[in-house]
C-alpha cells in the first residue's frame, strides 16, 4: 500500500495488479475521468480497479466492468 498522491510518479507504473479506490475518493481532484484515467495508467495490461461509487450507508452490490480504449476487436 502506498499513501501517496495518485497524480504524482509512483514506483511500478503500467505494472499494478489492482487500484482501490474507497471511501468517496472516485471524486479525488473533482473529476472521475482524469482519475480512472490515470488508474489505466497504473495499471498492468490485465490489472484491475475496484472502485466504491455508492455514498456512505448504501446497500452494496457487486458489478464487473471492463473499460476499453478505442473500438471494439473483432
């Protein structure tokens, strides 16, 4: 775990397995683009975010996304 700012350099870039992002910090700097933006890259080819978007108290539930960049393959 590191405690650091997400905009910033940090070690093993493009190489993270996973990104959490909880507890609100989806709207880190105000925008969720530039976030998940810069999670992508974080991440490895085939790592993962998991990221809480329901405020404090919801119900939880669980989902799976997969965001592409450019059209789909074929």
């Amino acid at each position: 775990m590191l405690e650091r700012s997400v905009f910033e350099p940090l070690p093993g870039e493009r190489r993270w397995a996973t990104v959490i992002l909880l507890d609100g910090n989806i709207g880190i700097g105000g925008d969720p683009v530039v976030l998940l933006s810069r999670v992508t890259e974080l991440l490895a080819a085939d790592g993962m975010a998991v990221v809480e978007v329901e405020p404090p108290g919801a119900t939880s539930t669980t989902m799976t996304v997969r965001v592409e960049d450019g059209p789909p393959s074929t």
